[in-house]
C-alpha cells in the first residue's frame, strides 16, 4: 500500500501533546499538522477500500489497540498508522481506529475544505461537462471531502447529497455517446457496468458509516436511494431530488439529477425488455438484496438498541412504501422529501423485495426475534407493519396456522393474540408487549 507520509513543518520532532496542540490550529482555519493528518487518512482509504468498520478510541497506537508487541496481540499483515500524528488513526485487517483528539482537526480541515471545493466549482466554466473534475473533491490536497466529513459525523446530510451527486455525474458520462457515436448495446452495457460498481461502492461506504452511526438517519436514506435509483430494484426508478435526506439540491446540479434519472430509466427498460420474463431471476436478485439489507439492518440493531431507523430501513426493503409504517394507506399530502416515502414522479410504488410467501417466512423470522427480545418495541413496531401489510390482514383475522400466514396468506391475528400473552406471563411487566397486544 502506498501512503503519503507528511512530516511536521521544518523536520523537528514533536511529542505527542505538542502534536494535538499544533493539530488544532487556531481560528477556523486547519493547522499543518491537522491538513497533513487529512491527506493521510484519504490516502489510507483510498488504498483500502474495503474498511467495514471504524471506531473512535482514546489513542489509536498499535500499543494502545493490540497491546506490547511481547504479548504477540499484533495482526499479521500491513498495520498503517499515523506518521504525522502517532497514535491518530490506525487502519489493519480492513477495521479503522480514529483516535478522539484527532476528530477536531479533522473536522475543521474538511469543513474548510469543502468550502473549497464548492467556491471552486461555482467559478470554474463548464465544470460539470469535465471528466478531471470530482465532486467532493478538495482542489488544493485532492483529499475526498465528503469521505472525511462522514468519517466524523455520519449524519452528514450536506455530504451524502454530495455522493449522490457524485454518483449520478458519473451515470451520466457513462451513458452519453462518444464523439457522435450512436447509442448501441455497448453504451449499455458500460452504463449498467459503473450502475453497478457505483452501488457496490456506495452500499459498502454506507455500511461502514452504519458500523459507527447506526442511527444515522442519512445514511439509512442513502442506501435506500442506491437500491432505487442506481440499482433500480423492483424495475421503479424514484425520480425526486438528489437528496433523499432531505437535504437541498444546488440549481445547477438539477440539470444533471434529472439527466442522470432518465438515462437510468432508459437503461432499466432495456434491460427488461432482454429479460424481462424471467421472474424467477428477479424474485431472486431481490431476495438477495433483501437478505444483504437485512443483515447491515440486523448488525446495526444489535449494536444500538431501540434502532427505529434500521428496523424501518428493513420493513421498507421488505415491503416498500405502499403503506406507512403503522400500515395506512399513503397520503397524498406527504412530503415528497420523505426519506421513506418518497413518491416517484410517475405515480409507480416501490412494493417491496419479498414475495407474498417471502414475507411468511420473515414473519416468522421476526417472531423468533421477539422472544429473544422482548422489550426492544422497534423490533414489535416491524412486526406490526409486516402484518398489516401482509395479504389479506384488512380483514383482521385469518384461517393461518399458529403465529403464521393461512393458506390464503392472510394473519392469524388469534395466533398472534396468543403469543403476546404467553410472553406477558413469561416476562411481567414489560411495557413493549402490552404497547405490542394493544
């Protein structure tokens, strides 16, 4: 791997408090030392691009995370540290170690970088139209801003907004001919090729984020505008604003959002239109996803307890936005900035990655959850939407076996009365299951 190393200003060797003061700088402005510490972060990134996990600890040296080299805690294979800065970071095995006292300079070199980046791309002339220009990207160190800013604060709308349209520029180069040359069947192949690699990049980005923010309410969002409008899944691209979280467009990015939805678009009905009859393949590239959107969910859920994000991020994979999450019908007063029911422009719903069938099986996958966790009410909150949700549960009873779906798919609703008093005697006082049988 190779690392920009920086060293300290004129050479001079520093301790380790002289190093965290210099690092602050004064003012707004990043010292040094914190803009030397940036590029060498970037650079460790971007030479790993596997990190699934990061974590923020006092002293991020190799003494500190893996103990004395004499107890042999030490990994095998490359440990990149701090030069700049020892003990600030610590990247091995693909897990990042971010020491505390290096959030601040970090945070005030990428907020002063991103002013940069942003003055940079108002006053230079046809910017977007350029394959040298990233989006992001600081002008003087070429440090990916919207990387670092995420790294420090998860629920950085400004920055997921960014990515988004970072993504949807390169979506729309890749699907513009070149020089004149008619669109074949090459051009879409190359533009589902970088559909894909921009979603592998982003969901694994975004999946590492959730390992430190699991209720980063943006980075649930922006997963969930990958899997619509890059990935396609369900054929229904949403068309809206770049920023699913809320967070508002610049004018001249609308131009290329709205280029970039249509070119998506164009290249999703070629691809049904080559295979569109194969519904067994689909059924299961969507139980994939499902399945992959389940377990980041899962994972972020044992991490954090009470995790109403990620159990809404799950029951809209599972199910769409048809109906919001107490099961009701959607409004058409909602906001379309939603980041759960955001409403294409085409009237079209997401309807979800499970099958009727597919959705037993969760039921009865969530059922499981609920005796292992029984005052944890988000996990309830999901159940309770599956089984509205589910086939036939307008009617509030079914002909289904004990805790499952009927024959004709509708809920036992009887079945799920009696679950709830068994675990009510089984565990008294427990607020969720009575809040859950009400």
């Amino acid at each position: 791997q190779h690392l920009l190393l920086c060293c300290a200003p004129g050479g001079a060797k520093m301790g380790p408090a002289e190093v965290r003061r210099m690092a602050v700088g004064s003012g707004a402005e990043p010292s040094s030392v914190a803009v030397a510490l940036a590029v060498e972060l970037d650079a460790a990134l971007a030479a790993d691009p596997l990190v699934d996990e990061i974590a923020f600890l006092p002293s991020a040296s190799p003494d500190d995370v893996f103990g004395p080299p004499s107890r042999g805690g030490h990994p095998p294979g490359v440990v990149v540290t701090s030069v700049v800065m020892p003990g600030a970071f610590l990247l091995a095995e693909h897990k990042l170690a971010v020491a505390v006292y290096a959030l601040v300079p970090l945070y005030t070199f990428a907020a002063s970088a991103l002013h940069r980046a942003r003055v940079a791309a108002r006053n230079a002339a046809g910017v977007f139209a350029t394959d040298e220009w990233e989006l992001g990207m600081d002008p003087e160190t070429g440090v990916d801003v919207f990387r670092l800013l995420l790294l420090v604060n998860g629920d950085h709308t400004t920055a997921w907004n960014g990515r988004k349209r970072r993504v949807l520029r390169r979506l729309t180069a890749a699907a513009a001919p070149a020089h004149d040359a008619p669109a074949d069947a090459t051009s879409s192949c190359r533009l589902d090729d970088v559909s894909h690699r921009a979603a592998v990049v982003e969901l694994r980005f975004a999946e590492m984020v959730l390992s430190k923010y699991p209720k980063a309410q943006s980075c649930w969002a922006h997963r969930r505008w990958v899997l619509t409008r890059v990935l396609g899944v369900g054929g229904n691209m949403l068309r809206g604003g770049g920023g699913d979280g809320g967070g508002r467009e610049d004018d001249d990015n609308a131009a290329v959002a709205e280029a970039a939805a249509l070119t998506v678009d164009a290249a999703a009905v070629d691809v049904a239109k080559r295979g569109g009859n194969n519904t067994k393949k689909r059924s299961a590239t969507a139980a994939t996803l499902f399945a992959e959107e389940a377990r980041v969910a899962e994972r972020a859920a044992q991490q954090r307890r009470l995790n109403y994000a990620a159990w809404a991020h799950r029951r809209w994979c599972a199910r769409g936005h048809g109906s919001d999450i107490e099961g009701n019908p959607p409004s058409s007063s909602s906001s379309p900035s939603s980041s759960l029911s955001s409403s294409p422009k085409s009237g079209q719903q997401f309807q979800g990655m499970l099958s009727s069938v597919e959705l037993g099986a969760e039921l009865e996958r969530a059922a499981t959850r609920v005796r292992r966790n029984v005052s944890d009410y988000c996990g309830l909150h999901y159940r309770q939407a599956l089984m509205r949700q589910s086939p036939g549960s307008s009617s509030g009873h079914g002909g289904g076996s004990d805790g499952g779906c009927g024959d004709e798919g509708s809920w036992d609703w009887a079945a799920e009365a009696a679950l709830t008093a068994e675990l009510i005697q089984r565990y008294p006082g427990r607020e969720a299951l009575w809040a859950h049988r009400r």
